[in-house]
C-alpha cells in the first residue's frame, strides 16, 4: 500500500509519443506513475530518465494484446500501491492508413481491434477493481475523431476507425455500469507528431498530453461517458 496520499496514475504505452508526455505531466503534477510498457528495455530506459527529473514515476511491463500481462500488471499495481486513481489506455496502433477494409489483408484489422479496443477493454476490466475498492477513479480513454460515425462514411482507415469506434462505444457502456465516483471519458489529442502522427503533425507530445489530462482531476460533477478534444464536446 502507498505509504503517503498521493495519488496513482497507470498509462500504457508510456514508453514514447504521447503516453511518455502522459507520465511525465502526471508526475509534475504530483501523482505517483507507473508507465506501462511492452518493451522492458524502453519500458527501463523511459522511467529512468524521468526518475532523473526527480519524477515519481515507476514501470511495468505490459502487452495490452496479451491478458496475462495485463492480470500480472493489475496484481503488482496493486501490491505495490494498493490503490489506483487514474488510468489512461493510450496504447494504440495505426497500421492501415488509406487502405481498404476490403482488399486489406484482415490480419490487420484484427490487429488493431487486438491493441485498440480489446487492449483498452482488458485493461478496464482487469484494473477497475482497484478503483471500485476506493469508491473513485478517473479513466481516459485516448481516441481518436477518426473513429466519429461521421468517419464511416468515408473509405479508407477503416480498421483504425472501427477500432476507435468501439472504443467510444466501450466507453460509453462503461460510464453506464460504473458507480461511485468512477468516471470514464473518451478523448482525441489532435494531429500530433510522434511516430504515429508522423512530423508534420502541428500539436507537440506535450501539448496533446496538456490536451488530455484535465479529465485526470475533474470533480465528481464532471462528465462521465464523454468524448472530448480540447476540453470540448465532440459528436460520436
Ligand atoms: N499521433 C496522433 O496524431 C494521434 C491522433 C489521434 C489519436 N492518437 C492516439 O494516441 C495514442 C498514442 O499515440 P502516439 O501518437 O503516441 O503513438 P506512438 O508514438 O506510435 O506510440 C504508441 C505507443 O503505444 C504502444 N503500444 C502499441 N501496441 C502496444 C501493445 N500491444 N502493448 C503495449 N503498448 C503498445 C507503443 O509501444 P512500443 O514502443 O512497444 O511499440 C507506444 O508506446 C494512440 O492510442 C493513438 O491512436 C494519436
């Protein structure tokens, strides 16, 4: 159990882009993080240079395709902690931009619902426990406007839409089943350049993450089962 009050925060695929900024800002906004990584040398390499900062960040190997490292990863947040208040599934894929769900091969769509959405749903469902013992959490799903209805309409990226689609979907079902002050939220962080957005993106890591993070702290007021980009309402 943590021995002060400070609170726990998990991101997956903390090791780079967007997630790395994630725990970096937690920390700087004083949460304990722990950054999930499937690589344990990156997953090493990440969390000592910001334990270099003097950031309370710690690491745990996990593959969001694979549930026994999730199960694994819950148990030790839960030895280590014994509590969790924020958790970001930002860990995502883009392996089908411009392509057609037709011609594709399905290998790759079913890659992407593996990561995306089956990701981010075991990882609720194996580390809300953690939040339900304490009455409170806040959970931040990282999306994406590609995965709006209205983007169904237009070809190409369909497995990276459908994949963000679900995770919506997911969120809002899960807004629906939780009580207590648990609130779940959906969120898009622009065009950002990392290595999924590639270098022409015009927000920064830091900005995107800056974009995110407001629901980490929201009140028991704030939105439950929304979707969100710059802190505004987007339409599903
Ligand atoms: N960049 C954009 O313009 C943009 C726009 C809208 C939404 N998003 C969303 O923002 C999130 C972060 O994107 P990003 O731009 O930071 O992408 P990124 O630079 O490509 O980083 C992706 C992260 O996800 C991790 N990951 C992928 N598959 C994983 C798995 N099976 N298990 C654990 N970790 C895994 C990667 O780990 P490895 O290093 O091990 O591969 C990496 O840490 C994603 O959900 C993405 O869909 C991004």
């Amino acid at each position: 159990m943590s021995q002060d009050n400070k609170k726990v925060a998990f991101v997956t695929g903390g090791n780079r882009g967007i997630g790395y900024e994630l725990v970096k800002q937690l920390a700087l906004k004083d949460f304990k993080v722990i950054l999930a990584s499937r690589d344990p040398n990156m997953c090493h390499e990440a969390a000592q240079k910001l334990k270099e900062s003097d950031l309370d960040v710690s690491f745990v190997m996990m593959d969001v395709d694979d549930k026994e490292s999730i199960r694994q990863a819950a148990i030790t947040v839960n030895e280590r902690y014994g509590r969790l208040d924020v958790l970001i599934n930002n860990a995502g894929v883009y392996l089908d931009e411009y392509k057609r769900l037709l011609t594709m091969d399905p290998s790759i769509l079913e890659k992407t619902m593996a990561t995306n959405f089956f990701g981010a749903y075991h990882v609720i469902h194996s580390f809300i426990p953690l939040m339900e013992k304490q009455g409170y959490g806040r959970i931040i799903n990282v999306s994406s406007e590609l995965g709006a209805m209205r983007e169904m309409s237009v070809q190409g990226t369909g497995a990276y839409k459908l994949s963000k689609l679900a995770l919506n979907g997911l969120t809002q079902l899960v807004a629906a089943e939780i009580k207590g002050d648990i609130k779940i939220n959906a969120v898009c962080p622009g065009w950002v350049s990392s290595d999924m957005g590639g270098p022409s993106a015009p927000r920064t890591p830091k900005q995107a993450a800056e974009s995110i993070l407001w629901l980490a702290s929201i009140g028991t007021e704030g939105p439950n089962g929304g979707f969100f980009r710059d802190g505004k309402p987007i339409d599903w």
